[in-house]
C-alpha cells in the first residue's frame, strides 16, 4: 500500500527527489526529537525489496483522500516503471483509487 495523497503532495521534496532518495512526511521533525527512518521509500528501495522477495506479481495499490493528486499519480506511476525494470517477466499492476483510500487497512 502506497502513502499516496496528502504525504506526497504537501510534501516540500519533488517527485523526483522522493523517487531518488525518500522523504519524510510533511511535518514529523516538528512531532518527534529523533531522526525517523524516511517512510516514503525511494524507487531503489522498493526494487531491491521486490527483487529481494524473489516474487512475480506486485500490486501497487494506493489512495488519496483528495481529488487532484499530480505528484501522487507520478510517484506511482514512476515506481511502478521502476519495479517493472527488476522483473522484467512478472507482473506490476497499478490500482489508485480503487475503493476507498483506507480500505486496505481494515
């Protein structure tokens, strides 16, 4: 499940810097004295999990709360070419707004 929408959008890095090297969610410098570990992860990142997994199939899936999500759809639709590049016999679907946004976790 991708945090897609609010995360990414108010996010002060660009699309491309998320893809490249990660972010940390708008604001949680303010809420927490340690350094977290970024929660949006790189496109390197996610590749080498899948490759790693040694899988077949991945399903991006992915929500926004909001209507209009430019860089969201970006970093999915980048990530998605980026996982696709290490499996190049498998399958890599992509499911934005399928459903409601929180539906994955309950």
């Amino acid at each position: 499940h991708l945090k897609l929408g609010d995360i990414l959008e108010g996010n002060k890095h660009s699309v491309s810097e998320m893809l490249t090297r990660g972010a940390d969610p708008p604001g949680i410098h303010d809420q927490q004295q340690q350094q977290p570990k970024r929660s949006i992860k790189s496109a390197y990142e996610y590749a080498r999990e899948v490759k790693e997994a040694n899988v077949t199939t991945v399903i991006l899936r992915g929500g926004a709360h909001q209507d209009y999500c430019h860089k969201s759809l970006i970093y999915a639709t980048c990530l998605q070419r980026s996982i696709k590049r290490v499996l190049p016999q498998g399958q890599v679907e992509l499911q934005i707004n399928e459903g409601t946004p929180d539906q994955d976790f309950f």
